[in-house]
C-alpha cells in the first residue's frame, strides 16, 4: 500500500482526547504524544482523496468541497463514559472496516 497523509479531525472536537482513547492507543503501539484536538476548519486547505465521516451529525455539516473528494460514512456509537472492552471492540471493528476501504479507495 503506498504512503498516504492520514489526518482525524472532529468539526466540534473536545479540548482534549478522551484518556480511555489514549490507553487504548498506547497499549495497540499507536499513540503519539503529539497527537491532539484538531478541528475540521484548522485543515481546510488540505486537499482530501477520501473523508471517512463516523459522526451523523458531522455527516450533515460536511463543508462542501470544491474538489473531488470521495466521502464515506460509516457509524459509530459515541464511547464517551463507556467501559475500556467497547473501545476495544470498537478499534477492532474500525481495522476491519476501514482499512479495507483506503486499501479499495487510495
């Protein structure tokens, strides 16, 4: 597969990542300490191939690009307050789902 600029941002994020989200990254090897918040707005002048969208309500509030941007939605509950076994279910279900779409897609 080749090397693609990867980007999650939120067009309400929180102020900070949820710690639950943190360990989960950390104990899978995948958290950055550099990693933080971004708004939607922040990176508006990257030029997307792909926006996979996992919030409804982000899906309805998408900005209109004016390029050819392929956009995917796909659901997933909110986890905030939940135990740490659905966020890990949930990071299992997103490999599962997702990274076969950027293989198709990218």
């Amino acid at each position: 597969m080749k090397q693609n600029d990867i980007y999650s941002a939120g067009l309400a994020p929180d102020t900070q990542i949820d710690p639950i989200v943190i360990k989960l990254l950390q104990k899978e090897g995948l958290w950055n300490e550099k990693f933080s918040p971004q708004n939607f707005n922040d990176i508006s002048e990257v030029i997307f191939d792909l926006v996979i969208v996992v919030c409804e309500k982000a899906l309805d509030k998408m900005p209109n690009f004016t390029y050819e941007a392929k956009v995917i939605y796909l659901e997933y509950k909110n986890l905030k307050g939940q135990n740490f076994s659905l966020y890990e279910q949930t990071l299992k279900d997103m490999k599962m789902e997702i990274i076969p779409i950027i293989r198709l897609e990218l």
